[in-house]
C-alpha cells in the first residue's frame, strides 16, 4: 500500500512491496510534476534520472523530438521527422527566452555545441547577446520560404510558361514535402538524398532536374549568406558518390514520333484541319522547330527580302528567333520558304504574334497536341511510334524530320542546325552562316516535296 507523507511541495510515496527483498524500500518523489524514483530520499538530491547527451547516443537513430543534454546551459539535439539533427540552446537573453541554433550534427559535434552553449549562458548572464549564434526563427530562413523566393525570381528569368510550372510544380511534389520545413543552413547530404533515392531509379531525369532546382535553391541561399560550406545537392565529387549514374539506371525516353512512311498521310489530314493551331503544326513540322518557338514567333521576328535579295538567297526571308526564347540561349535563324510564307500569311495577323489564339493571346501547347490527337483518332491504324507504339506528339515531328535527312543524305551539318543543335565550332559557324542559310533553305524544299509526294 502506498503512505502518503506531504512536505510542503513535496510528496513522498513510501511503497514497501516493490523491491525484490523486503528490507529495500523504493521512494517516488514528485517535484513540481517531475517523478524521481530512489531506494531513499538522498538519492532525489544525489542521483537524479537524468542522462547527459554521448556521441554513441548521438549516432544512433533517436526518435523525433528534443533531447536535452541536462547540463544546465539548456542544450538539446532537435531530431525531425526526417532523421535531420541540429543544436539548439533555449536560454533568457536580456530577459527573453529564445531558442538558438547551435549548427546541425554531426558537423558541430557534442563538444564544440557545449562550449558555445557555455559561452552563449555566460554572455547572457552579463547582459549580451551571443554573438556566435542565430536566431532560428527569425534570421535562417526554411527551404520552403526560399524556395519561394527563388520561384518568384524565376517567374521572370523564364519565358517558357510550362519551364515556370515546372520549377513550382516539381519543388512543390518532391522537395517541400520532406525539406519545406528545414532550416537552409541545416540541410545535408543526408537531406538530399531523402528526396532523390525514391525517384533516381523510377524517373530519372525528373530526379535530376529537382536535383539541379534544390542545387539552386541552395546555391541562393548561400549567396544570400544564409549558409556556408559546399552544396549538398552537387552531382560531381558529392551526390555522386551515392548514386547511380544516369546512364545505368535509365536511358532517355525520346518523344513518340510520325513514323516516315506514314508522315505523307498524316500531312494531308493536317493541311485539311482549320485554325491557326493547324497552321501553327504546319509551320512547325516545315521547320523542325520546337512548340514554344513557333508558338511565340512574331511578325517582328521576321525579315521578307527585297526582290534583289531573294535572287541573290534563293529563298524569302529570315525568321530570327532571340536568344531569350531558346532552349540554348543562342540566337537561332531559320529561312523562311515559299511553302513557310504562304502558311504566315494564312494566319489572319500582320502584327504581333503570328500564329495568335481567337482572343489574340499566344496559343498553349495543348493546342497543337489537341490537334494531332484529332488526327490520329481520324486515321483507321492512328500515327504512331515505331518502338513505342504511342501516338506521335508535336516535339517528336523533329526525329521525324531528323530520320528524313539521315535516310536522304542530307547534310547532316545543315540538319543539326536547322535543328538548333550545336554542331562545330562558334568561330565555323560565324564563316559558314550565309552559306548553311541556302543549304538549310534548299534542304527544307525537299522536306516539303517528301511530305507531299512522299519522294
């Protein structure tokens, strides 16, 4: 039976059957809500049940939470729920609690966490701030308030709006959910590959690409003097070493493309669709350009020569696509054909877009696969991939152009150019641009003939 003694704010239970002799006598003693248990009331004083933090224990897996070092400087590891560990100290600054961030574990180990835990308590009691420390909660910002951060900059970097939607959207799918909350100057190797382990293997390249946009996302915070040291999201001599390369855990999946035999067909049903959608495809399949390209194309962009000057070319024009509208950020000039000009004409616009939607905005990349879904419904075998078997789609129209010039003999030099591929040299292209013009311009006629005639 328990005895129940009070002593002022203390209580002492007195349990005399719970030792395995009956002469020992265990004591609970409950001090403003904390138990200590004790075989007699010295051992409250004497041996308090409280363990001090050890590199051992350290190492281990804890369980998520805070665990105090109970050395009286108010030192604690802070475990989160993705295994992540970092120092913290709560102590009364000039009157107020705060919590301070010490550094992560196991890069600041136990001993160097106590010494500024002891040098942070002995600031404080003279009536200084610590000055080796941050405040967590007001100056290291989480991964997921920069990333947004970093996202608004990017809104205005990119002029693809489906390159903006997957910044947002993959961050947002991978790397928030299991780093969003994680102070910047905290996050690890370990941390990384939380996010990439499940995805390396299964989407490779989408893997990569969140790879690169946490690599980013760090690389802001350290400019930003939010964090030190390397970056934990780097491919070479970091994140390398853990995993596979690309090469061996997946190969690269190309867009379904029109099978060459049946690109003749399927440029007839094309030529009898409505809507500068249709003329958008058009102009795209005669060029080999990307969507994003034909569907920004301007009137501005392009330049119709004078009689004397489509003599000298033997073609029409130039389209000059900026740099700033390039997937390589490179200045690409395509000639514009006899074919080109009369679908540019068709569009119903002489100014602005080319190629503009019924409200005068830019069409969506929907709008050309839309298009080529309708066609591929409209045909009894459908237009499809040859080792896919999956409907062709619009980025694919280029291997389908690219299989055309390696079957024909084409210039490869002037099909990997039209193609805006690099190819040679800055300095050989710069000598042989005029020329590569009429190559590529003459090249492109055949194309023309091919998808007619099939010949």
């Amino acid at each position: 039976m328990f005895h129940i003694v009070p002593l002022y704010h203390i209580y002492l239970f007195k349990y005399s059957n719970l030792s395995l002799t009956s002469s020992t006598k265990f004591y609970i003693i409950l001090v403003k809500a904390r138990v200590f248990i004790g075989t007699n009331i010295g051992t409250y004083f004497a041996m308090p049940d409280r363990k001090k933090l050890t590199e051992v224990l350290l190492k281990s897996k804890l369980k998520p939470g805070r665990h105090y070092d109970f050395n009286g400087n108010g030192l604690h590891l802070l475990v989160r729920k993705n295994g992540a560990k970092s120092w913290v100290q709560r102590l009364r600054v000039q009157g107020k609690y705060v919590d301070l961030g010490l550094g992560n574990y196991p890069r600041v180990k136990l001993a160097v966490a106590r010494k500024l835990a002891s040098d942070n308590k002995l600031s404080a009691s003279e009536g200084k701030s610590p000055k080796q420390v941050r405040r967590v909660e007001t100056s290291t910002p989480t991964f997921s308030e920069l990333a947004n951060k970093l996202l608004e900059i990017k809104e205005q970097e990119l002029s693809n709006a489906k390159h903006k939607a997957q910044w947002r959207s993959t961050l947002e799918k991978y790397v928030i959910p299991k780093l969003g909350d994680l102070p910047v100057d905290q996050i690890e190797v370990e941390d990384v590959l939380i996010v990439l382990n499940p995805i390396w293997r299964l989407k490779t390249e989408t893997a990569d690409r969140v790879r690169q946009r946490i690599e980013a996302a760090l690389n802001y915070a350290s400019s930003s003097k939010f964090r030190e040291g390397p970056n934990p999201a780097m491919l070479k001599g970091n994140l390398a070493f853990h995993l596979p390369k690309k090469s061996q855990v997946q190969k690269r999946e190309n867009m379904p493309a029109l099978q060459l035999d049946d690109a003749p067909r399927w440029w007839e049903k094309l030529k009898k669709c409505d809507g500068n959608g249709s003329l958008a495809l058009m102009f795209l399949t005669l060029t080999a350009s990307r969507s994003g390209e034909v569907r920004g194309m301007t009137w501005e962009e392009i330049k119709l020569f004078s009689d004397k000057e489509k003599k000298e070319n033997k073609y029409l024009g130039d389209w000059t696509i900026p740099a700033s509208r390039m997937k390589m950020r490179q200045e690409h000039v395509v000639p514009i054909t006899k074919e080109m000009l009369k679908i540019i004409e068709s569009s119903g616009t002489t100014s602005g877009l080319v190629f503009a939607s019924q409200k005068g905005m830019q069409l969506s990349d929907m709008t050309l696969s839309q298009t080529m879904k309708r066609i591929n419904a409209s045909d009894a075998n459908g237009f499809l991939d040859k080792k896919t078997h999956k409907p062709a789609v619009p980025h694919g129209l280029r291997s389908t152009f690219r299989d055309w010039a390696s079957v024909t003999k084409q210039s490869r030099e002037a099909a990997e150019i039209q193609l805006s591929h690099k190819f040679g040299s800055s300095m050989e292209l710069v000598y042989r641009r005029d020329e590569l013009l009429m190559d590529r311009a003459e090249m492109l006629e055949r194309w023309y003939d091919f998808l007619e005639h099939g010949s």
